[in-house]
C-alpha cells in the first residue's frame, strides 16, 4: 500500500533544477516489495518497485526517526488510475536518498519536468528539456515531419518553455504561456506568406522583404520574456532570396533569438540551411496508441477513432481537427469522389480535372500537395489489395470501392500510375509547367477494364 503523503525534504547537494520549492513537491513513501524488471519507460534504474515504480525502500533517519526512501513524484499532472502511464512519460531525475553512503540502491527520484501537451514526441521533448535545464539549446532548429503531425504545435510549445515562468515549462498557466497560446506575446513572431498590398492576393511563397524585417527585429532586446523566438512555418516556401538572406542571420543569431523552421519537405531546403539547424523530426503515433488517446481524450467511440487513426496515418494533429471539424472528412469524401469521376472517366473529364489542378496550383500549391496526397494513398492501396494485403489499407471505409477496381486493372499499371504520381510532384516542385505536368499525369492513367468474374480479395 502507498502510505500516507507527506512533505519531501530537499535533501543534501541537489541540482538547481530538481529542487523542491516551497509550494510544490509532495512526495509518496513507496513500501519496500520484491523488485522486478522495469519496463523501457524507467530505463535503468535499479532497486525495488511499488505497481512497477522504481524506488529503493531503504530505511533512512528523517527528524529522528526511520522512514522509507522516498520516490518522489509530483503530484500535479498525475490522473486517478492513469499512473503507470502518465509515469511512463517521465524522465530521471539523478535525486539520490538521503543515506547516499548506506543506501545499496542508490534510489532514484522520478521527477516531472515539464508538461508539453504534444503526442508521441517524447524523444525530442525529453531532449528540449534537458537543453533548457542545462542552458544548451542550440541557437536554430529545423523541425521536419509530413503535414499535420505537430510542427507548428512543437515549435509554439518550445516558445512557451523558453520564455515560462511557471515551475515545469512549458506549464500553460502562467502570463508568457498563456499570451503565446493567444497570439499575443511580443517576443514570438510567426513569419508565413503574406497577401500582396496592392492585389490582396495570398503569395505563394515568404518573400526577401519579411526575411529583412526580421534581421532588423532580431537586433532588439525582449520586450517581456526571455527569448525573442521566431517561427518560420513552411520554410520550404522561402523564396531564393529569401532563402539566402535568412542564411546570414542563422549563422550568428544574439544569445536571446531562437529561430524555428518547420518543413514537411526538408529537401526543398538549401543545405546550407539544414546544416545550420538543429534536426528534429516528428514522428507519427502508432495507431494504437492514437486510437487509445482519441477515444479517452475526445471521446470518440473505438470504431471511429480507428478509422480516424489509420486514414491520419498517425498524425495527430489531422485526426484531432477531424475531430472538432467534420468537414475535414467531407471534404475528404469530396476529394475520393472526384478521383474516381477522373478515373472512371473519358480523357476529356481528366484534362478538365488537369486544368482545375493547374489553376489551383497557382494560388496554392499546398491544395494540390494535398490532392496528390490523397492519389497516391488511393493507388497504393490498389496495390497492396493486388498483393493480398488488406490489413495494410489506408482508405478502409472504401474497401468495398477499392476491391472493385482492383479487379479492374493490372498491377503493373497500377505501379505505374504511383510512380508518375510521385514524378508528377517532383516535377511541380522543380516549377515545371504545371498544367503539362499534369496533363502527362492524365495520361498515364490506364482505362478501366469490365469488371471479370468476381473474386474473393482476402
């Protein structure tokens, strides 16, 4: 049984940054029980443990008299009958008991750092911490990961921590957290495309004049927090220009800039950029795991929330404004029905449909990336149906669709088709002419054949 919680002391020669404050710690005496292996979230630590909890139930001297070691756990961010979990996000903290020379175990604390309320990134957000504590961030961060999956999320909560104030930053709560959040703070700019002054309409791409306007923002003090932080959202969209005017400034940026590029193509890149940058890639979540957190946290129901899982392809920020947003799935379902209108159809309705695609291009390109995207999970999905794979399908609220035309063309054209989607993209990103680019795609899409006698895909 957990005994009764009680007030922890400092103990004797602890890091600045693990110590108790006065407000805080609460600590729970973790009875003595044989020890067992200890999952990876705890790496190594060794001693006993309590429900899976490392701790060394040591008896130690506290005010004259004996007590167990204590593990000490903040009780702040841990939710009823959710302990093992939320522990399982938690890092060492290195707090040894206070009976160092007696204590065989050498106990060791679990100490809540910081709350970033972010999904499936702890590899990087336990490496931002540990930066923060040691005051060893680096100067300029590239984040890269496909779209949707919590860069620009990650880039705002790295803002927050530098510039916290709270006891575990980013905590969320306090002035500087709370403005960032709102958009408001002084010190965070966000640098993206902007509209043209005379025209009104959206450039495609941030231009030399915004990069410039930062330089000369760069050079001043913080108006209120620590760190003047600059996010660049999209720096795939930097113009050449601006490109090699932001080079200068990464080079030797002041102590009090942290600059932050999020990329989904990382490629389109100078590399003399990426190689000024620290790399951190955002990885998508395993699709239990998100089915797990879509389900408990925004209560959507199991079948849902694994249809949201493996059409999100584990990016979370798409599955959870799916969430608040249905017509992102509408608009989803739009864009399956106009794929099979173009492929059921003549080569009259797919020029048309090139012609809209080029268009649309010019005004935004991230439309027609979009749109790819959703061509190329299709056909892929064909193929691993061909290849007797269905658990593998993406699209599995059209299964019934897919194994339909599956039946209806070769895999070899299938291949096909892929490959020159993804020449097709290449192409659009070395600026070829999109309407010919695109008209090429049209065809190279096969004609569907009459549909033979039905098969059973397993």
């Amino acid at each position: 049984m957990v005994g009764p919680v009680r007030r922890s002391g400092s103990g004797p020669g602890l890091p600045e940054h693990i110590r108790p404050s006065r407000k805080l710690p609460q600590a729970i005496p973790l009875r003595a029980q044989p020890s067992r292996a200890l999952g990876a979230p705890y790496g190594r630590l060794q001693g006993t443990a309590h429900n899976g909890i490392p701790g060394c139930g040591h008896p130690v001297s506290a005010g004259g008299g004996s007590q167990d070691c204590l593990l000490t756990v903040r009780l702040s961010r841990l939710r009823p009958g959710r302990l093992r979990g939320d522990l399982a996000a938690l890092r060492s903290g290195g707090l040894p008991c206070d009976s160092q020379q007696s204590c065989p175990n050498r106990c060791t604390a679990i100490v809540i750092m910081a709350a970033w309320k972010i999904h499936g990134q702890e590899h990087l957000t336990q490496t931002l911490d540990r930066g923060i504590r040691q005051g060893q961030l680096a100067h300029a961060y590239l984040l890269v990961g496909p779209p949707h999956i919590g860069k620009d999320t990650l880039a705002l909560q790295l803002a927050q921590a530098v510039n916290c104030v709270g006891e575990d930053p980013p905590c969320g709560q306090c002035l500087q957290c709370r403005r960032i959040e709102r958009g408001i703070h002084p010190d965070i700019q966000r640098i993206v495309p902007t509209p043209d002054e005379k025209t009104g309409r959206m450039h495609t791409e941030i231009r030399i004049d915004q990069v410039r306007a930062i330089e000369r923002a760069i050079a001043l003090q913080p108006y209120e927090g620590r760190y003047r932080v600059f996010i660049f959202e999209g720096a795939e969209r930097l113009s050449p220009d601006a490109a090699n005017a932001l080079l200068k400034t990464l080079e030797e940026p002041p102590a009090h800039v942290l600059l932050l590029l999020t990329a989904a193509e990382e490629e389109a890149l100078l590399p003399t950029i990426r190689s000024r940058c620290q790399r951190l890639e955002l990885r998508p979540l395993p699709e239990d795991r998100l089915v797990t957190m879509l389900a408990e946290e925004h209560g959507v129901s199991p079948e849902d929330a694994r249809l949201l899982a493996r059409i999100s392809g584990g990016n979370v920020g798409w599955a959870v404004s799916a969430v608040a947003n249905p017509r992102l799935l509408d608009e989803r379902q739009r864009r399956l029905e106009t794929l099979l209108s173009v492929v059921d159809g003549g080569m009259e309705r797919r020029f048309q449909y090139a012609q809209e695609l080029a268009q649309q291009f010019g005004r935004d390109r991230n439309t027609v990336r979009e749109e790819m995207g959703f061509w190329l999970l299709w056909w892929r999905d064909l193929l691993v149906l061909m290849q007797q794979a269905p658990e593998l399908v993406v699209n599995v609220d059209w299964r019934q669709t897919l194994e339909d035309r599956a039946r209806r063309f070769h895999a070899g054209e299938v291949a096909r088709v892929v490959r020159e989607l993804v020449a097709t993209l290449e192409r659009l990103e070395q600026n070829a002419i999109s309407r010919m680019a695109l008209d090429v795609l049209m065809l190279t899409l096969p004609a569907p054949k009459p549909v033979p006698a039905r098969q059973e895909m397993a």
